[in-house]
C-alpha cells in the first residue's frame, strides 16, 4: 500500500520535510517512489509547496495520505480541491486554483505599527 507521508531532511534541530509517496513497510528516511511537495515548519506561516497534479494522480490511484500529511492538506485546502476532484470538476481548474492559494499564502504577513 502506498502512502503520502512526510519525509525529513535538514540539519539537527532545523527539520524541513518531504513530502513523499512511499510504500507503507519503507522507513521514514528510506526508499519512496516520487517527491510530491515540500513543508518548512521553521517559517512564519509555514512554507507549503505541493505538486497538486501528482498528488491526485496518486490518491486516484488509491495513495493514503498520512494524518500529519493530511492535516498539511487541510491547512492548504487541497481537501477541499480533492473532494471537488471527485466529483467530476477539471483537473487544470483545480491546479491553478491551488497555485493562486500557494501564492496568496507565501505573501508577506505585514503588521501596522
């Protein structure tokens, strides 16, 4: 069974992640079939990229993704974008919806002084 989970890279202490389709039985840092994303928790907000075609080609196809991984999704509303999937809506809509939200989301927090 394939899961969607994250996979962590950077020094002690400075943990950024993965995200990654793996095989269940592969350890944590091992083997995985595809990069599908990356999450900096180290920023403010959170650094979130995710490649949104490969991730429903990959759920299409019966990938579970893991609840931390799930809790990214959420967070990025591609739950939301999943559910749309299913129910017949583009792909393409679905995608360039996802990038306008990942811009929208890395765009500078400003405070007024």
């Amino acid at each position: 069974m394939v899961r969607i989970r994250l996979r962590r890279i950077g020094l002690k202490g400075q943990p950024t992640y993965r995200l990654v389709a793996a095989d269940k039985e592969a350890p944590r840092d091992g083997r995985f079939l595809e990069i599908l994303g990356v999450y900096n928790p180290r920023t403010n907000p959170a650094t979130i990229h995710l490649k949104e075609d490969r991730i429903y080609h990959w759920m299409k196809n019966g990938a579970l993704p893991t609840e931390s991984v799930a809790q990214i999704f959420k967070s990025a509303g591609l739950t939301e974008r999943w559910d749309r999937f299913k129910k017949g809506e583009a792909i393409e809509v679905l995608v360039k919806e996802g990038a306008e939200a990942e811009i929208k989301r890395a765009a500078p927090v400003r405070t007024s002084k």
